[in-house]
C-alpha cells in the first residue's frame, strides 16, 4: 500500500514537472504571464479521451492533443501576444475559464459535470500486477524526452533571443528581431508541451472532469516554477518533486502528529507552500537552482 502511493506521489510529479517544463519555457525563458496553462493541459487530457473512448489508438490521439494545444496556442497568442504583463495574465486566465465553462456545459460532448469515464490505460493488459511502475516508466521517459527538448530550444540561438526578449524587448527589436514571432513560437511550443502532460494525466485516472481544470492548477505549477527556479529546467524538476511530494504525503500527517487547534493537513498544507513561495520571492527570488547564464551572442 505504501509503496503503491510512493508509485503515485511519483508519477503525479513526472506530470506537474512536464506541465512546469512548458510553463518555464514561456514564462520563465520568455517572459510571458501565461496564468491560463491549464487550458492547454485539460486540452490535451479530453482530446485524448475523446479520442480514446472512440476507438483512436493511445498514440495518434496524443498526437491530435498536441496539434489542438498547437492551433488553440496560436489563436490565443495572435491577438495577445502584444500585451504587457498583467494585461496578457488576465486575458489567458480568461481563456483557461472560457474552455472550462466549455467543457463543463457541452454534455453532448464532454460529459458536462459528470466528465468522461473509462479511458483506456494503454498495455493495463500485460501489467495488471504492476501497473503503477509501468505508468511511471512511461511517464519518467517522457519526462526526460521533454527536458531534452527544452533544453535545445532554451540553449539554441532561439532560446538566447527568447530570454533576451525576456529581459529586454525593446533592445532586442531594436536589433531587428520580430519579438512578436518569437513570442508566439515560444507559445506554441508551451502548449504543445502542456498537452502531453494532460494526455498522461488522462491516462492515468482514466477518468477526467471539468473540476480537475480549475485555475488553482496554473497557481500550483507557477509556484513549482518558482520555487524550483525560473529559467532552470532541472530546477523546475526538482521544485515539483519538493512540492507535489509534500502535497501528496501530507494526507498522512493527521495519522502519526495530531494537529494543533483542529487544523487540517490540507490547509496546513496550503499554508506552509504559501509560506514557502513567499520566503523564496524574499529571500531566494532564482528559485533552489539558478538559471544558467549564457554568453553566446544572439
């Protein structure tokens, strides 16, 4: 039992770390306040389930998440993309809302409330016993696939124009680059990024519901990014390993250390990791690991 909810904790952090990967990409190489990542995520998640439920093999419906996430990426990053800062933030909250009310009130098509139920779990045939361990093979593999690719677009001449955007816009159009196209791409690429996150999310409950979009996700994985260390892939892994670890396993305090004043662990919870993000904003605003400056020219 334990061991199957160590399996769990694990292969919850190998998903919210992808999900961190893409938002790092955006906001923490780029700039960009994207506060409506969990749309892209919940895309990924009910295409595949859609498609799954129908009949679709796991993979091709994968990949149709991707290409969703790429066109709804692109739609919202058109007319956007040329705000600043919080203006950006509200308009993409806006959209991860306009898509959950979507889903939650299209029953013919979603399920509405009630959500989508039976999504095949690929290969649960052959790996009955051990299924978890599986899942989180899967998972870790797709993990480090998605690393290395950030990490090529992050150390590429692109990803270097991506956090000089970040750094200086002005400067680096004044340099002849279109910001704007460079912007989008890195948007693009997020929300790719992110749908795969959802199709393993999909996967793995096989069963989703407009309740688990809720903007509270973005929320979460921003603090991850945060306190893990903007701009920093391996830092973003390892601040989701530190804080989905400790969400996870804070289910078990109430058995082994009775709370003071009735508290429950769950908002004990809440209150050390706000705790948390507060003092690395403080006093460790590069997050636990520091991105890696480079010197390359543009």
């Amino acid at each position: 039992m334990l061991l199957d909810y160590a399996l769990d904790a694990l292969i919850y952090t190998g998903i919210y770390a992808i999900l961190t990967i893409s938002l790092n990409l955006e906001a923490g190489c780029t700039g960009l306040m994207n506060f409506g990542k969990v749309a892209f995520f919940a895309t990924g998640a009910y295409t595949t389930a859609l498609l799954t439920t129908s009949g679709v093999p796991v993979i091709f419906s994968a990949i149709a998440g991707v290409l969703l996430s790429a066109v709804f990426g692109l739609l919202v990053a058109l007319p956007t993309l040329r705000l600043r800062a919080d203006y950006l933030a509200i308009v993409t909250i806006a959209f991860g809302e306009i898509l959950r009310m979507f889903l939650h009130n299209e029953d013919w098509l979603t399920g509405g409330p009630i959500g989508i139920r039976g999504i095949p779990q690929p290969l649960y045939q052959y790996f009955d016993g051990s299924y978890l361990l599986f899942y989180l093979f899967i998972v870790f593999i797709t993990l480090v696939a998605c690393y290395f690719i950030a990490e090529l677009v992050i150390n590429s001449p692109f990803g270097r124009v991506l956090r000089a955007i970040r750094d200086d816009e002005d400067a680096v159009a004044a340099l002849g680059k279109n910001t704007f196209l460079f912007k989008t791409q890195a948007f693009v690429i997020g929300a790719c990024i992110a749908s795969i996150a959802g199709t393993l999310f999909a996967h793995y409950l096989s069963f989703i519901s407009p309740d688990m979009f809720l903007p509270t996700l973005t929320f979460s994985i921003w603090t991850i990014m945060v306190i893990g260390g903007r701009g920093n892939n391996l830092g973003v892994i390892t601040g989701s390993v530190l804080i989905t670890v400790f969400e996870r396993g804070s289910r078990f305090i109430k058995d082994y250390i009775e709370m003071p004043f009735g508290l429950e662990p769950y908002n004990v919870r809440i209150i050390v990791i706000g705790l948390l993000l507060i003092l690395f904003i403080i006093y460790r605003p590069d997050g636990m690991l520091r991105e890696r400056k480079s010197r390359s020219p543009l």
